[in-house]
C-alpha cells in the first residue's frame, strides 16, 4: 500500500500536487479557523481527490474549530464527501488499521487542547484509546522529541503520546502541527511522518511524503 501524507494545508491546499497513491492521509488543520466555508472547501478539495485513491483518511487539528465546535456537522460534512473522518477512532482499509485523533499538549487557546494542569490525566486517557493493534497511527501533533522542535528551541509534542507508541507495535505515525520540523524519522518500530505542507510563514512548499506500507 503506498500512501501519501500531508498536513497542515492552512486553505492552501490547491496549490499543493499530490502524487498518486493508495490512501492519502490528511494529519489536521485544514483550515486557518474552522469557519464552515473553510471546512467545506476543505472537504470539497479531499472529495474531489477521492478518483485517485482507494481511500482519503484525515482529522481535525487545532486550527480546525468547526470541528470542535460541532463535530456531528463536520463529520457528515466530511463523510458526504467520501471522506475516512477519524476523531478518537479506527478504521480499516484494505486491511490496514488507521487510527485518528487531533489532540494535542495546550497550544495558544487552539481547538482539541488537552488542560493545562491536569497531571497529564485527560492525555493518558485519550491516547489509552488507540488499540494495541494499529498499523498508522494519525495525530494532528507529534510526540514528545520526534520532529516536535519549534522555531524557538521548544518540544512541543506530547510525552503521553510518545508512551503509548512505545507500548504499542505502531508501523507508522503521520502528523504535522509543528511547521518547522517536517521530515521523517526511523526509530525503532516505527516510522515518524512530520506530513506539515505550509513552512513557518504558512507557504505550502513542503512536499507530500509519499511511504510504502
């Protein structure tokens, strides 16, 4: 199964050129604010790519309020559209597991922010959901240490999430959030996508990431 990855497309996505694959994976943040025009846009621009592929899985990320806001609407937005829409669930193509959630660490007032002092509590629950056995995992931020760095030197990517990769045979895990350290990473089990398409100053000039399942 190839797949192809992005995230991050921020209303940009038009001007991005999608390689052909199997499954197109989209890691979050569709939009700039979650309007409902962005979101339909959005889900109009995944739909119309659905020729090309088997199956297009994406999520939400913390730009994509309208998600938040109302995720009954979004999702049958999203589905309407053909779309895989995967907020805290699985779902199987072709035999491959994907699994999908758009949380992350608190960031700047964004939507699907875990608390700020909850001892780590609400992220230990939300990532005990993913099911031991997960091929791809999608999360719209990264794990703590791995493709995480911000422009000012920060990690940003959540430790919670990092151990339950480690507890979990998970081939590999697509996400984007932090702009500035997209690429690709081998460590140990399991291959880290940072899929993030829009750079610092929200250009899309980062290239799908096109892997081989």
């Amino acid at each position: 199964m190839k797949l192809v990855a992005i995230s991050d497309t921020h209303n940009r996505a038009e001007q991005v050129v999608i390689p052909d694959g199997d499954v197109l994976v989209h890691a979050g943040d569709l939009t700039m604010k979650g309007l409902e025009g962005e979101l339909r846009q959005a889900a109009r621009w995944l739909g119309g790519l659905r020729g090309r592929f088997g199956a297009v899985v994406a999520i939400p990320g913390n730009h994509d309020f309208g998600a938040e806001r109302d995720p009954a609407a979004c999702r049958t937005l999203f589905e309407e559209h053909g779309i895989i829409w995967l907020v805290d669930e699985a779902a199987v193509v072709d035999g491959v597991t994907f699994y999908g959630s758009p949380w992350q660490p608190w960031f700047m007032d964004w939507a699907f922010n875990f608390p700020r002092r909850d001892g780590g509590s609400a992220a230990r629950a939300a990532w005990a959901k993913i099911p031991a056995a997960v091929d791809v995992l999608i999360t719209h931020g990264p794990p703590r240490g791995i493709l995480d760095q911000t422009a000012d030197g920060d990690h940003a990517g959540c430790p919670y999430l990092l151990t339950a990769i480690e507890e979990r045979r998970i081939m590999a895990h697509v996400f984007g959030h932090i702009h500035e350290c997209y690429g690709q990473e081998h460590r140990n089990e399991t291959f880290f996508v940072n899929a993030s398409t829009c750079d610092l100053k929200y250009r899309a000039v980062q290239s799908p990431v096109v892997f081989e399942m």
